[in-house]
C-alpha cells in the first residue's frame, strides 16, 4: 500500500516562472492538505480539498497560488510567477476523513527559487 | 484560536540521556493531540498520538501524557540514540471539526551525540 507520493522532490525555478507540485494521496483516502514550511519554522496550513472541491484555502496567499483535486490524477499545488520568498518545503498530507486520526504526509517538494 | 507551543531547540543531549520535549496547547475542548517526527531531508512521520485526558501514547521508546489539567502532552524518552537526532513537531487536532486540520507547533531540533 503506497504512502502519499509526491513529486517532483526537488524542484528549481527562476523568479517568474510557474511551479507545479502534485500529490497522490495514500490509497482510500480522498482528503489532501497541503502545507508550507518555510526555513526554520514550523508548518502552515495552507489549504484543504477533496475530489473537485476546495474545502478550505484560508492558509493559502491571495495571489498566485492555487490548487486543485481532479477527479481523476494527483492533487496539484500551483505557484504562479514565483518570487524568492516561495522558496520553502511544501507537504501534502492526505486522511481518509475526520476520524482523529491525524494525517499521512508525504515526504515533500524543495522548492529553490533562483 | 487554537495553538500549540513547544520548548525552543536545538536540544543537543549524549547518546543513553534522558530526553524531554515540552509541549502545551490551547483548544477548546478535549483536542486529539499528537507528536510527529521529520528527519534530515524527510516527509512528517506521526510518532505517537492520544485522543482523550490521561492517555498516554507510546511507539519506539518515546511516551506522552495527555494532561488536561496542564493542557500539555510532554515527549519523553529514557535513553536517546544518535538515530533519534531529529525534528520533532507537537500537534493538535480541535474536536468537533468536519474534518482533519492539524495545527503544528513550530517544531524542536534534537540533536544526540555518541
């Protein structure tokens, strides 16, 4: 049963450029969260989805980043015209749903803006 | 809101010593409350969890004790090896919540030493 898989691990961009990560979540769960850490701190929420539906994205900056769930394929986490301060790890965790049972996270994207 | 605060690192101890992270919390309610571990270069790995007052969870040697009184869930391990040299991210999950969204708290850097 494979975890959540996420691709690419690392990923370098030069400022402007469009950054796409994907996501598959574990199999069963229909849950994905993404999260950003930036260097040296802690994990923020960034945003919530399931298939076809963002659930909640009040982690998620205003401009330039946005997300999706298709119904079929990965979860997609997309960063427009990135800028150096996106440079950070970003998780994606998935969950079968509220069952308190915490998530499954993936082993992350490095993204490096040059 | 709800948060989590942990003792700040980097917690640098010698192999076989005695390891405490201290943790506390703020929620409303009996949040499900749980420890996660990233090692160098890694994805979050859930370490241990417990989902109601006094329960103590366990897994590879560390140990938690969800004290309501306290609001804390301290991480404990009696003798650290150098391959326990990681992150370690204490997290709450609010009751009463549709779905799964953790708040992490900013994360402890342990480092052992032989």
């Amino acid at each position: 049963n494979a975890g959540v898989m996420q691709n690419p691990r690392h990923l370098v961009r030069r400022r402007g450029q469009e950054a796409r990560l994907r996501c598959s979540p574990m199999k069963g769960h229909s849950h994905v969260y993404w999260y950003r850490q930036l260097p040296e701190e802690g994990l923020k929420f960034m945003v919530y989805l399931q298939k076809e539906n963002i659930i909640d994205e009040s982690g998620m900056p205003k401009e330039r980043f946005s997300a999706e769930f298709p119904k079929e394929g990965p979860s997609i986490l997309r960063i427009q015209q990135v800028v150096r301060g996106d440079s950070a790890a970003y998780f994606c965790a998935s969950s079968p749903g509220s069952d308190n049972y915490g998530y499954t996270f993936g082993s992350g994207t490095r993204l490096t803006v040059v | 809101g709800d948060s989590v605060t942990q003792m700040e690192g980097p917690v640098t101890l010698s192999e076989e010593a005695f390891l405490t992270i201290n943790c506390t919390y703020t929620a409303t309610g009996y949040p499900s409350l749980f420890w996660y571990v990233q090692y160098p270069g890694e994805g979050l790995q859930l370490l241990l969890k417990a989902t109601k007052a006094d329960d103590k969870g366990s897994n590879k040697g560390f140990e938690a004790t969800y004290r309501k009184e306290t609001t804390s869930f301290h991480l404990e391990k009696g003798s650290v090896q150098v391959s326990d040299s990681a992150v370690y991210f204490c997290a709450l999950l609010p009751m009463k919540t549709s779905y799964d969204k953790v708040i992490f708290g900013p994360g402890t850097s342990l480092s052992v030493i032989p």
